[in-house]
C-alpha cells in the first residue's frame, strides 16, 4: 500500500494487507472506504500486470490473473472516459441518461467499432441512446468473446466523489454506475464493474432500483487493523534499500511473515519507540495509543494519516530530544498526531467543505459536549442558511468554473441540524456517548481547536 495521490503503487513499495483480499476480487462490486484508505492504489494496482499478479500471489487469488482491466473513471484525465467537464456537459446540456453515459464508457473501452469510431462523448452516447438492441447484441458479443479467450473484463471506477459539481447529480451518476454494474453482473459471465466509493457516496446514491440487492451482496469495505497499519510501517522501513533499512531488519529479524503477529511488532515498536507513552503505564501504551488516537468515529485508521504521524514524530524527535534512548520521544508522537489531525482537517475542507462550517462554531469548546450546546452555536451564526446558500452556489458552478477544485465540493444532504448532526456521525467525525452527548475523534477535534479534558492538546489557532 502506498499513498497513490502522490506515488504510484510499484513492485517495491506496494503492500497487501490483510483483509483486501475481497476488495480485489472481480466478482465483488463494490469497494468502500474513507480517504486514505487505499481505493486509489487499488484501483491503479488492478490496472498494472506486475501489481495483479503481485496481489494475485500474496491473496491466492488466481482469477486476477485472468483480468483485463479497463479504467471506467478516475481522477486523473484520461481519454478512455470523460472528464468531469465533459460529464456535466452531458448530463446538464445534452440530458442523457447516467446508466447510457457509462454504458456508452463501457462500450468504448471494450473497443466496439461503432463507438471507437466517434470523436467525441456527445456522439457516443447518443449512438447508445440510438440503438438499444445493437448495444445489448454487442455486450453479449464481448462476453462471448472474452468467455472464449478465458479472461474477464474489468471496469474499474474510482474518484467518484469528483463526478459533478452538484452533489445530487454525482449521486446520480454514481446510481447509474451500480445500474451498468447490475447489468453486466446480471447479463453476462465475464464482463464486471468494481467501484471504489467513499461511505458517504455509496449512502446517498439511492440503490432503489430492482435488484439493487444483488450489488449490496456483493459489498466489502478496505479496512486496517492495528496489525496491519504497523506491519505496512515495518514494510516501509526494511524496504527502502538503504543502510538505515539493512541496520532495521537485522536488528529486529523482522520479516513480512511477522505482519499479522502482534507479539513481535510490540517488541519492534518497544525498540523503536518505547514501550510507554511517558514514563509508564499511566499514559498508556504506545503500540495501542497511536492508532487509538488516529480513528476517525467508524473506529478506523487511514494508513495515510498513520505514517504521516510518525514521520513528523521522527521529525520532531531529531529537533527536540535527540538524546532520547528511543527513535522517536513519547512527546514527538503526540505533536506527529497533531500533525495527522491537521492533514485530516484539510482533507475533510477539501472533500466536504460543509463539515468545516459546522464544526468551526465549536471552536474553543470541549467535549463531550451537549447536543443544545451545539445546535445553539449553530444558531447563533445562522449555519442552515449559510449552508444552504453553499449548496445552491455549488449547483450553479458553469461548466468553465469546473476546472477549479471547488468543482468537487458537495453540500449535505440536508440543513436541518438534527440531520447535520446524523450526517456528522456518519461520516465519522462525531460519535454519541452512552450519556446522549456528542464527541469529535481527536483525528478531528484536535486541528478544529476542541478540548478534552487530558486528552492530546489541541493545535492553537496562529
């Protein structure tokens, strides 16, 4: 695993946690997850020789070996699908159907000629739209063809948080994705559409359809244990190809057949990082505490947000306790989750921009913290017409406007604080006590400037 934004996944530096196996198989449809996660390795994993057969080895997964990939969408431009530009011209100017545009993508990555042959998108879909009975001729043909040449074809769709400025139209056409997926799963044996989604897009594209089941059935979720985000660390430090990763692995014996043993990746981390998280017990233990306090309120860790922090606890331990018996000072791992927290809150301003207006009012508080006491704030500053003024904002974005990144922001599904407050927690970043009142994770709260009495500091505003 490896962060896919900035670094593309190779032979040397991609890992294969535990339980993504089901994520990489081509009858699972859908892959969900939050950000930082890995769907974007995956997704650019599956479309490289080298990594499936990688991934086909380490999950004896044999029918990765037999998958032609094709990218349905993604984030980066491509002219095997269309851009966001061209996909809200298509849906806003030209009013086609969500499951004909990506049945139009599906049929051009698979080479059909009448498609191949037409220049632009416009043209492509319309020729689908135009011809009902050639369209379903021609999926049984392929699936005829690849069942033939035993392989399987795979569309691969990821990003999809970036298919439309306006929140409910990308809703739509990611409902017109899982209708393609439905289609192809239903109608054929050897053409597949796997999706990679965040939670919060998979909730509200509206599987209402018939036999939407049969995709729900076919879900799973990229998830980290703690065993798995230290054994992704220990991967990275003994696969640098350097003396420092040589002097690692010789002086721990570290192996990847250690990547699911929590007895050994203590005693790593005890020689790395002591065993405490101070000077005993009381502050807890820094193999538990790290990941701990890097969940998000679903109780998972992004890798990202993992290594971020300890790349910044190495950091500061060189600046500030260079003496220190350990590489990395107790002290220096709570500034490097100060530091993920930071990272985390930016992520978050960037894919839901509206969570950052509801969570600022609270500045300064601390939590727990009782759920009038959050409505009030949210009333004194007026946060249902801000936010709905937002939403309308981002609905009227041109089609010139889309190049711009707030082309991707999205509003919440409703300004009713009561509902800000569910979707809140469903995505994450709040979580409800048994005692009724409201928390924040401290992957959240600590950048958004909330206290908790003896928890990690929070980062003061400059």
């Amino acid at each position: 695993m490896v962060d896919a934004d900035t670094i593309d996944p190779n032979p040397r530096n991609l890992f294969t946690p535990a339980g993504h196996r089901n994520a990489l198989d081509p009858d699972t449809t859908v892959v969900r997850g939050g950000r930082g996660v890995g769907k974007t390795v995956w997704f650019k994993a599956l479309q490289d020789d080298k990594l499936r057969e990688i991934a086909a080895r380490h999950y004896s997964l044999d029918l990765l070996n037999r998958v032609d990939p094709l990218p349905g969408f993604g984030a980066k431009l491509s002219k095997q699908y269309p851009n966001p530009r061209r996909l809200q011209a298509l849906v806003d100017r030209h009013r086609f159907r969500p499951s004909d545009i990506w049945t139009a993508v599906a049929l051009f990555g698979l080479g059909v000629p009448a498609l191949t042959a037409v220049d632009d998108w416009p043209g492509r879909v319309q020729w689908v739209v135009d011809n009902p009975g050639v369209v379903e001729d021609s999926i049984l043909d392929l699936d005829e063809q690849a069942g033939r040449e035993d392989r399987i074809k795979l569309l691969l769709f990821d990003a999809m948080d970036r298919l439309h400025s306006d929140r409910k139209i990308a809703d739509q056409l990611a409902r017109g994705i899982f209708e393609l997926a439905l289609t192809l799963r239903t109608s054929t044996r050897n053409l597949r559409v796997k999706m990679f989604i965040r939670y919060d897009m998979f909730d509200t594209a509206k599987l209402d359809f018939a036999d939407a089941s049969k995709l729900i059935a076919n879900i799973t979720d990229l998830r980290w244990t703690n065993t798995s985000l230290y054994a992704l660390l220990f991967h990275y430090m003994g696969g640098a190809e350097s003396e420092h990763s040589t002097g690692f692995l010789s002086e721990t014996g570290w192996t990847e057949h250690h990547n699911g043993d929590e007895d050994k990746q203590r005693k790593v981390l005890e020689r790395i990082a002591g065993r405490y998280m101070g000077t005993d017990h009381r502050k807890g233990y820094t193999y538990t505490w790290l990941p701990n306090h890097l969940a998000d309120g679903r109780q998972q860790v992004s890798p990202r947000s993992f290594l971020s922090a300890l790349w910044r606890a190495t950091q500061k331990t060189e600046e500030n306790f260079s003496g220190h018996a350990h590489a990395l000072h107790w002290d220096a791992i709570r500034q490097g989750v100060q530091h993920a927290s930071q990272i985390r809150v930016q992520e978050v301003k960037e894919d839901t921009p509206w969570v950052s207006n509801a969570i600022d009012p609270l500045r300064g508080t601390q939590v727990p913290i009782e759920r009038d006491e959050v409505t009030s704030r949210w009333k004194n500053v007026k946060l249902n017409a801000a936010l709905s003024t937002q939403r309308s904002m981002t609905s009227e974005l041109s089609e010139e406007d889309s190049d711009n990144e707030t082309m991707f922001a999205t509003g919440p599904l409703s300004t009713d604080y009561e509902g800000l407050i569910a979707e809140l927690i469903d995505l994450g970043v709040m979580t409800i006590r048994t005692n009724k009142k409201l928390d924040l994770p401290d992957v959240y709260r600590i950048a958004f400037d909330i206290g908790r009495k003896g928890g990690v500091p929070r980062v003061k505003q400059q």
